[in-house]
C-alpha cells in the first residue's frame, strides 16, 4: 500500500506542478465503444479450469502470489502475464505425460490483478478492480461516489501510462452528467483523482496551521471545510 499512496502523490504533482514531463489533454478521444482490453493473468485472479471427461481436475482455483496457477495432477505452472488461452495451452503440455491429448480450458471467473487507482475527493479512495468497458462514472460509484462539499467536479483528472511521462486527461464530470459528453472509458492502471476546490485547500491549510494555537489556547479546534464530511450514499449526486 505504501507503493500506491506514492503513486497518487506523484500523480498530485504532475497535474499541479509547471515544468512537469506530463502531456496534458483538455479531453479524451472520442470512443464510441469499449476498447478490447487484452486480459493477462496475475496473482489474485479466479480462474474455472476445465479437462475434458476428467472431473477431478475441473473446478475454479486462485492464482498464488507467485503467479502460478496449482491444479492436481499438472502441478503448480507459471500463468502470471499470460492469456486465458495460453495459460490453457500451458496446463495441456503439463498434463500430456498423464492424459493423452487433453482438451483444457480455462475461463475467468474473478480479475484482481488488473485495476484501476480512485484518490482525492472520494468516499473510499483506494483500488478497483478493473472489467471490460469500466467507465469513470463506474469506478467514482465504486469508489463511494465524490465528496459534494469538497470535491473539484469540473477538473478530474485521469492519468495514464507512465508516471515518469505520463499523459493526463482533464475531464469535466460535470458535461457527462449533463449528457454533454460521453462517459469516459478506462484502462487498467490508470489514476482516477478527483481534487479539492481551492476553498477546501484552503480552509485544511488554515486549519493545520491554527491547530497548535487552538490547543495553547484551550480553544476547541474548528474542523476545516470537508475534513469530516462524508460521500454521498446513493447515486453521483454527491452528498446534499
């Protein structure tokens, strides 16, 4: 997890920061359908394994934290960075010394190790797990929809690729609300980050700086604008 919050504070700074080897876009392009995201295979993942006419090997079985995919009889084999296909294929070269031409498939059930990072105004910062055609819309609900009080709707930004030259999307959540803009479809490891508006900033940066006075003084300290509201709890409206 330290990892990840590092990651969200370079983010933070590469959208903020002038001189910066981000490329900045004011809008995405226009996707009119999902993009087909390969799907490679990672630690977590939930997998349905299946031999023909062989029920002892058929059931669903978790990816190991080393990558590899253990089934009786084949043993543990590497499947991390492969493809549903080739982990099949893999399993059927195991298993050539005990069956003769197995046929094997291997279908997802459950993907974890491809996600996508919410951070800022939200109710739930953190990870969500990445699925085909996940929009920004989908990962702001999952993510305990954005704080009404604090968050900056018109500038969210999305940044993808590498966080040393990453490419960072401004999104106004407000248009696709509106209906004037389409929902803006995702990929996986992208960062989601919903910012604070300057009067939440400033009121936190006030806050932190009067908090040793307040104390000296027995004052009971005022909380700052948005440091204890919480997330709407239904829809994207943000909380009233």
């Amino acid at each position: 997890m330290p990892k990840l919050f590092a990651s969200f504070a370079l983010a933070l700074l590469l959208t903020t920061t002038s001189g910066c080897a981000a490329i900045i876009f004011d809008d995405l392009p226009n996707e009119k359908s999902a993009p087909v995201i390969p799907i490679v295979l990672g630690p977590g993942d939930k997998v349905r394994v299946e031999l023909w006419d062989e029920p002892r090997l058929t059931g669903e079985y978790i990816i190991g934290p080393d990558g590899a995919l253990t089934v009786p009889i084949a043993g543990a084999v590497k499947v991390k960075g492969v493809t549903l296909e080739r982990a099949a294929n893999l399993l059927a070269e195991k298993l050539k010394e005990y069956f003769t031409a197995p046929s094997v498939t291997v279908t997802l059930i459950e993907l974890k190790s491809m996600y996508v990072h919410v951070t800022g105004e939200v109710g739930h910062p953190g990870t969500v797990p990445f699925r085909a055609g996940m929009t920004i819309v989908d990962v702001i609900q999952a993510s305990g929809s954005y704080i009404h009080a604090t968050a900056n709707t018109d500038d969210v930004r999305i940044i993808r690729g590498r966080l040393d030259k990453p490419e960072v999307y401004k999104i106004d959540m407000e248009d696709i609300f509106a209906a004037r803009m389409k929902d803006v479809y995702l990929r996986p490891g992208d960062i989601v980050m919903v910012p604070p508006r300057w009067t939440t900033i400033s009121a936190r940066w006030i806050g932190q700086f009067m908090a040793p006075i307040w104390s000296i003084m027995g004052v009971a300290q005022v909380t700052p604008l948005g440091a204890a509201t919480s997330a709407m709890s239904g829809g994207l409206g943000g909380a009233p």
